[in-house]
C-alpha cells in the first residue's frame, strides 16, 4: 500500500461519515478512483426522496432482527459502492480498470455489481460476513486488498 492508496481510503471514511443508516457501525463510503483521480463516490442512504432511517428514527433492520450480511433487500439503504456505480451510469463515466475504495468489504450484491462494472481492484478496511461475496469476487482477476496501516 502506497501513500495514495491511504488518501483514498482515508476519503471514503470520509464520505461514509456521510450516511443516512440509522446504525453507525455500518457507516460506509465508496471511492472509484483511476489514475490517482477520484471518478465517483457514493455513501450508504435511501434513494432520493426516500426518509432514510436517520429521519424514520429507526434501523428497519434492526427492528426485524435481520442479521447483518443477510437480506440486503430489507433496507432503506442503497449500499456505498452500489451509489458510487450509480453515479458513474447517470454522469456517463467509465469505472473500467478503476480502484474502488471501500470502508467495508461488498456484499454479494454489491460484488455482482462491481464485477459487472470492469472494476479491476478492490481496497477495503473492514470485513463483512457475506462469504459467497468473496466466493464470486475469488472467480475473477479483480485483486483484493485489506488495507491495515
């Protein structure tokens, strides 16, 4: 890991400070990044015009007992890097080859995306119990990295 390589982390702990979830041990914030530039961002939140659990004043996860890395579709929330590739679609940029920078591990959700959207390596800080993400992630050349100061 490089001095860039900690800047872009550093960022997206940033923008996951951002987040509209309820929980704040699932704060996360996501970096596209390619040639030392950052492309997009994205950060855990309902969609646009959606009450997100902040102003519901309630986890709906955590209200039905949904385990964490189970039933993604149980949520307000559109995850980090899910936005950040959003973003990219509506603004017509291209994340192949790029970096994504990442304060958690993807979900398996989130890992079809990425494969799908020609990102080439992945640096993330924290784990997430979803192993049949790092299943389909293992499967192609995209390399993975925890980054541990």
């Amino acid at each position: 890991m490089d001095k860039w390589d900690k800047r872009f982390i550093d960022l997206a702990d940033t923008i996951g400070s951002w987040s509209s979830c309820y929980k704040e041990n699932r704060h996360v914030g996501a970096v596209m990044v390619k040639n030392k530039r950052v492309l997009t961002t994205g950060y855990n939140g309902a969609p646009s015009g959606i009450k997100s659990c902040v102003e519901r004043g309630e986890c709906l996860r955590q209200k039905l007992g949904i385990a964490s890395g189970t039933r993604a579709e149980i949520c307000y929330a559109i995850h980090a890097e899910q936005n950040a590739i959003i973003q990219a679609a509506k603004l017509g940029v291209s994340l192949e080859g790029a970096t994504l920078y990442c304060t958690h591990f993807p979900c398996t959700i989130c890992a079809k995306m990425i494969i799908n959207s020609g990102v080439k390596r992945i640096v993330y800080r924290n784990s997430y119990p979803d192993d049949f993400s790092k299943q389909l992630l293992d499967q192609t050349d995209i390399v993975l990295e925890r980054y541990e100061e």
